[in-house]
C-alpha cells in the first residue's frame, strides 16, 4: 500500500507582489554541515555571497518563521522559505477581463504576452500575480496554462483544497476547448481536417516537432470564413493536449498561425516591451462541468484577433 506523502507545512512568509516565497526542503539524506552549504550548493548559480547576505539579513527562515543564521546545523527533511529578488519586468499594457467569478473560480480573458504563471524572466507580470494583487485572493492558482504568446480563457482556483479537482479536469480532457487562429487559406484544401501526428518536445528545446510513430496529438481544423486577401479565420478542436499542439500542426497543414515566432523557423527575439504583431491565436471558449458545484459552465473570450478586424494596424 502506497504510502500518502505528509503536505508540507503553510509558509511563514506572506506573498510578494503576488508571488509565493521560494521553499526548499532539505534532502533526506547528504553530507552537508549546515543549512548554508546545502543552499549554496543548490543555489550555484546565485552564488555563496547572495545566499551568504541572505542569510545574514534573516530572510531565509524555517517553519515557525525564525531566521535560519548562517551556522544553522543542516536537519534533513527540513523546510525553509525565502523569498528571490524579483527581475525588472516591462509591464504588459493589457488588462485581463473577468468573464467568470464565484466562490470556487476566476476565469479570465488573458492577453496576449502575459505568461499565465510565474517562469523564469517573467514572474511580477503573469496572469496569476496580477489577479492575485488586483483581486485581492492570495489562494489563487492556476488549473492549466495558454503558452505566453497565446490570449484567451483561463481558469484559476479560489480554494487550494478544491485546485486537483478542476487540474484533473484538464488532464482527463474533460473541458471542451476551441480556439480560433487568423492564418493562411488554401483552397486546394478539402475541409475540415483531422490532422493526427506524434509530436515530442524535448527539455531544453524552443519547438516541438512531430516524429514517426503513434500518435499522441489530434486536432480538428477548419477555415470559418476566408477573404480575398488569403486569409483566414480558423477554428481548431484540440483532441489532446501537447505541447504547441495547434501551431505545430496548423504549419504542417502549410498554413502557420501569423505572429508566431518560432513556427515554421525560429525568428529572432524581440526586444522587452515590444508588443507588436502578436500571435494570432486565441482560446475562445471553455465547456465543462463545475466537479465542486455540478454546474455546466460554457464560457466564451470577448477578444478580436487583429490581424482579422485590421490587418493593416496588425501588422504595422
């Protein structure tokens, strides 16, 4: 019988611009003196003088909230919190649209080029930090992410006890997702299509890319409504949930998703703050049944894809 592992204990420090302190347990087993040693070892790349200053300022502390000092003897299976200097971050100039709130959830309308959670270069300016300090709900979580680039529905958790319930909903794929795209038309085409492929992503890598073998990826896709320009606005069914899913396959169908930066070819990165032409990719509708209230939410994003409504200002 498999054991339940124990939770770890509530953190002693409060949030910070709505990001949760750093927590670390000390491994069961290994040969390190004090607490310190193990933190430098296992913060290398901020180096023994950041851990040492820390330490020495009484911001890294245990579960009772008392400063460990720099000679603390290292107790395996011990938890300690600090919080990490936070990077400057150039504030996304869009706000994200409550479309959804009750006791149990928040879902939202995310823009384009706000990160969903925190993830390394962007951590003050996610979706989940800025609903946290803008709502004032500092249990908020995430049950599943959009790709930064991606805009759309997103729903967040109110309750920390309830967040598996709605996580297991996405990972079982009972949410209904359709996402639209402005990309272009191909009239050799038939429509729809059901495109199936493997796709991998491998640690480390920008793209994910589709392999022989079984496949583990399946998307319905059609054009809604073309125009005499060569574009079109499509609506794609996810039947799975990889990786870029949907970019990957729309380029394999010839048709890339315009604004997007790393499909067919790798682009090169953009400088902070520059919000033009972004990808043409939305999450517009969410169908479920609430597994805490039994309530049928269908849930629908207000936003436009410019490069449909203008393509002109889109592209500029």
């Amino acid at each position: 019988m498999r054991r339940r592992r124990t939770p770890p204990p509530p953190s002693p420090l409060p949030q910070r611009d709505g990001v949760d302190p750093v927590r670390v347990r000390l491994p069961g087993t290994g040969d390190w003196a004090t607490v310190r040693e193990h933190l430098v070892e296992r913060l290398s790349g901020a180096g023994a003088g950041v851990v040492d200053g820390m330490l020495r300022a009484g911001l890294v502390v245990g579960a009772d909230g008392t400063a460990v000092t720099p000679d603390a003897p290292y107790v395996p299976g011990m938890f300690v919190w600090f919080h990490r200097d936070l990077p400057a971050e150039v504030p996304v100039p869009f706000p994200l649209e409550v479309v959804h709130r009750d006791e149990h959830i928040v879902v939202v309308d995310k823009p384009h080029f706000l990160a969903t959670t925190p993830r390394g270069s962007h951590v003050t300016e996610t979706a989940l930090a800025r609903l946290r300090r803008e709502l004032g709900i500092p249990t908020l979580g995430a049950a599943h992410r959009l790709d930064r680039l991606t805009a759309g529905l997103v729903l967040f958790t109110v309750r920390p006890e309830e967040r598996g319930a709605y996580q297991t909903l996405f990972r079982d794929r009972m949410v209904r997702k359709v996402y639209e795209a402005v990309a272009p038309y191909d009239p050799a085409r038939a429509w729809p299509v059901t495109v199936r492929s493997r796709i991998v992503k491998e640690r480390g890598t920008l793209t994910a890319r589709e392999v022989p073998g079984e496949p583990n990826a399946a998307s319905d896709i059609e054009p809604v409504e073309h125009r005499a320009d060569g574009l079109a606005r499509y609506r794609l069914v996810p039947r799975t949930g990889q990786t870029h899913q949907l970019r990957v396959h729309m380029t394999a169908l010839g048709v890339p998703i315009l604004g997007d930066p790393l499909y067919p070819e790798v682009t090169a990165p953009v400088p902070p703050g520059d919000f033009r032409r972004p990808l043409q990719l939305l999450a517009r509708e969410l169908e479920f049944t609430d597994p805490v209230t039994g309530t049928r939410h269908r849930l629908r994003s207000g936003r436009a894809l410019e490069a449909w409504t203008s393509y002109t200002r889109w592209a500029r």
